[in-house]
C-alpha cells in the first residue's frame, strides 16, 4: 500500500515566513515592454504571472471526467463518415443517474458531456437544426440528454461542463461565414439554459482531407461565453485552459503554466484595455513540443500569460463506447499510473468514461474506476507529515507542520534566496513510497 508525505511550498525572492491565502491580487498575463526585455527580467515577470481564480479554482479538482455519448456511440464509430439517421439514437435505459453517481464515487470533480461532436448531431433539442435529440425515437423526440445530465451532476455534487464540436459535418452552413452565426446560436442555448456551466470545451479535432474548410470568429465564441458564463473556463481551443498534447494520459516530466503569447503593438494596447484582455489576441495554436515555457522559451517573448494543462485520456481505446472493447479496459494500475503522471505532473486529468448503446456505464468501466479510487484514496489517506515539525536552514528553532501548511497557509522563503531547505523530523519512523510537492501558485 502506498503511503505519502505533503509538502507545500512556495519559493520566493521578496519576503520571507509563513503566509495565509487571503485573496490573488496579480494577473494572469504580463506585457514584456522596454526596458525589461533581458531574458533574466522576462523570467521575472514570468514569475509574478498567476491564474484567474476560475483557473486555480479549477487547477484544484485535479481530476474530471469526459463522458463521450452521442450518435457515434450507435453508429458504432469513433468519427463519422456519413451522417446517420437522427432515428438511429434510441437509448433503451438512458440514466444520467448513474453516470453521475459512478462518476463521484470515483473521486471526480466535474463531468463534461460532448453536447455535439463532429457528427453534429445535438444532444438537446436545439432549435436550430432538425440533427438532435429532437428527431429520434427517444422518448418520441421529447427528451433532452443535456437537461438531464446537468441534472444529475447537480444532484452529486458535480460541476458541469459541455463539449460543442466546433467541426460539424452535418450543417449545410460550415465552410461559409454563416456557420459562425449558427454556431453561435447553440453556444448561447447551451449556456442560458441549463445553469451554471464551469468549462466550454471547443475541441481542434478536424479530418486533414474534409473538403470544407471554416474560418473560425474564435473572438465573437468568447465574448457570448463571457457575457453568458463569466465563471466558465474555455479550453482546447479557448485561453483559458490548454490540451496537453497527447491523448495517452502522460503529461511532460516539465509541464509549465506560464507560456509566451505572440504580440503585436496593437495587440499590447488591447490587453491594457479589454476585461478580458487575452481573449482578444489569443488564437489556438499547436502547443504540442516538449518545451512549452523554459528560459529559452521565454527568450524574447513580448507577451506572457497563464495557460495550464488538461491531460485527456480515456478508459478505452476508444473514446465512444464498442463493445468489442469491453476486454480491453485499463486496468487499475494503469489507472493509477496515469493519475501520478497527470496530475503528479502539474496537469488536471479528464478521464473519459463513454456510456453504452442502453445509455449507462458500464460494470467493466465501474470496476476499474472502483479500484482506482480505492487505491488513490487509500494512498492519500493518512499524512505523515501532519505531525512533524520542520527546521528552516539558518533559522533557530523548529516549527509544527500544522502552523505552516493547510488551510491556505504556506511558507516561501527570505529574500534574496534563490535556494533554500526545509528538514522535516517525523514522530516516528515510518515507511512511505509518495512524497507530494506543492507550490501556492497563487502568489506566483
């Protein structure tokens, strides 16, 4: 059995001893102007960057949840190449119930259902398109997935979050300006209707050789989630919130949170000025290398702003549910070994956990998330560190770890310290395989 040590810390150069988390009082981006363009005061500001409350707010779930079901899930597909009949979504026992039940008792924090994937067909009746819920033989075209699943979440204590494909095979309008216009249509039905939404999940996803090509207005998507949904994070595609790069559940060994962003004068103005200052110059953009925000990086940067990472994976091969795949489920050690290097790697973990054809989870899944969250849960249990007490190189005396850390209390160090040591002395000898690292990123 695993057992672990936590230690938190926050290593700074300006003030010393320990601190209380009252409240963030800096920015999540930094304009690099003269005369502080030298790589060592671009690193400087750097640090003093610091998430929105929406992000570190979000950065504390550490782990959520995908649940991919919709058309593809009865078109037995992983990416449509037709468009299937609205007549074929019927789930026999649909139950958002058990979704979210599975889902808590798994340790998951918020549950992101794909609204609309590619194949563009709507999980609620949206009025407009005849491709949803809407036109199927569920529940004679009178039920709505969203609704319900919302439900659900609320019910377990879950946050919501919904993926809207911005790819959609299935519209007419895609590939034309019009597009943007109906895909802002359903954006705006999905966040006034169904309550407090905490991440909008766009999605890059797009067959290289699909003939139509859609210029996106990234712009206009974030304003309607603004002024619809202020607390809401966009990710994958929005400047809240970025794709790790890979869909294996492996995060990089250095996952940084502070990046470069491009700017252009008339860019550096906006960001002086908008409310939302980075949604106005941000783009998506492939964010796949293995240094995303070393010194080198930095170098030269005229802009910087905090971009931390979701790592997505799912507990399939594939991400809507086959049956053929019932055999091939990860195991729970696999499970585990993807939690320490996702979230072990400064990255919040969204599993998928697709439903079946009869709309439920299945006892495979369920099994393997049960003894996930047996294990996790038991390492993280009891922390031997609570009741020590910690030496500060070059100070006196010793300090009881439940003076300096917990409950928003932190310790950074005296200034002018660019290296410093903590000594931890337990009651007792004990044995332990987990020592967890935390940096009060709040403070920068």
């Amino acid at each position: 059995m695993r057992k672990y040590i936590l230690l938190a810390a926050a290593i700074s150069l300006s003030f010393s001893g320990v601190h209380s988390l009252r409240g963030q009082t800096g920015k999540n981006y930094a304009v690099i102007e003269p005369p502080d363009t030298t790589v060592t005061e671009i690193v400087d500001k750097a640090a003093h960057v610091v998430p929105s409350p929406q992000q570190y707010a979000w950065q504390k779930m550490e782990f959520n949840a995908f649940v991919h079901f919709g058309m593809n899930t009865f078109a037995s597909v992983e990416w449509a190449k037709e468009e299937a009949s609205s007549e074929l979504f019927n789930p026999t026992h649909l139950d958002c119930d058990q979704w979210a039940r599975v889902l808590k008792e798994a340790g998951v924090k918020m549950a992101i259902l794909t609204a609309k994937h590619e194949d563009g067909f709507c999980l609620w009746p949206s009025k407009y398109t005849k491709y949803s819920v809407k036109y199927s033989p569920w529940k004679d075209g009178k039920g709505d997935v969203v609704r319900e699943f919302v439900d659900a979440c609320h019910k377990y204590g879950l946050k919501v979050g919904l993926y809207l494909s911005p790819w959609d095979q299935a519209e007419p309008t895609y590939g034309t300006p019009a597009y943007n216009t109906y895909y802002e249509n359903q954006l705006t039905e999905l966040l006034t209707n169904y309550g407090p939404i905490t991440e909008v999940w766009f999605d890059g996803g797009k067959a290289p050789n699909y003939p139509k090509k859609q210029v996106y207005d990234w712009q206009a998507y974030y304003r309607i989630i603004r002024k619809l949904q202020p607390n809401a994070l966009i990710a994958i595609g929005g400047p809240d919130i970025r794709w790790v790069g890979t869909e294996s559940g492996y995060g990089r060994k250095t996952e940084w949170d502070v990046l470069p962003i491009d700017l252009s004068s008339l860019n550096a103005e906006q960001l002086r000025s908008s409310s939302h200052p980075v949604d106005e110059v941000f783009s998506p953009h492939d964010l796949m290398g293995e240094d995303l925000g070393s010194r080198a990086k930095l170098d030269g940067a005229k802009g910087l702003f905090w971009y931390p990472a979701e790592t997505d994976v799912t507990i399939r091969p594939g991400w809507f549910y086959h049956a053929s795949e019932d055999t091939a489920v990860k195991s729970v050690a696999k499970l585990v070994d993807i939690y320490f290097s996702s979230v072990g790697r400064n990255s919040v973990l969204l599993l998928n956990v697709p439903p079946d054809k009869e709309g439920l989870m299945t006892q495979h899944d369920i099994k393997s998330l049960e003894g996930f969250h047996k294990v996790i849960s038991e390492t993280f249990r009891e922390n031997y560190a609570t009741n020590a007490t910690v030496e500060i190189a070059g100070e006196k005396g010793e300090e009881k770890v439940s003076s300096m850390f917990g409950d928003g209390k932190y310790w950074i160090a005296g200034p002018g310290s660019d290296s410093a040591s903590l000594v931890f002395s337990l009651p007792k000898k004990e044995t332990f395989d987990v020592a967890m690292l935390q940096e009060e990123i709040t403070v920068g």
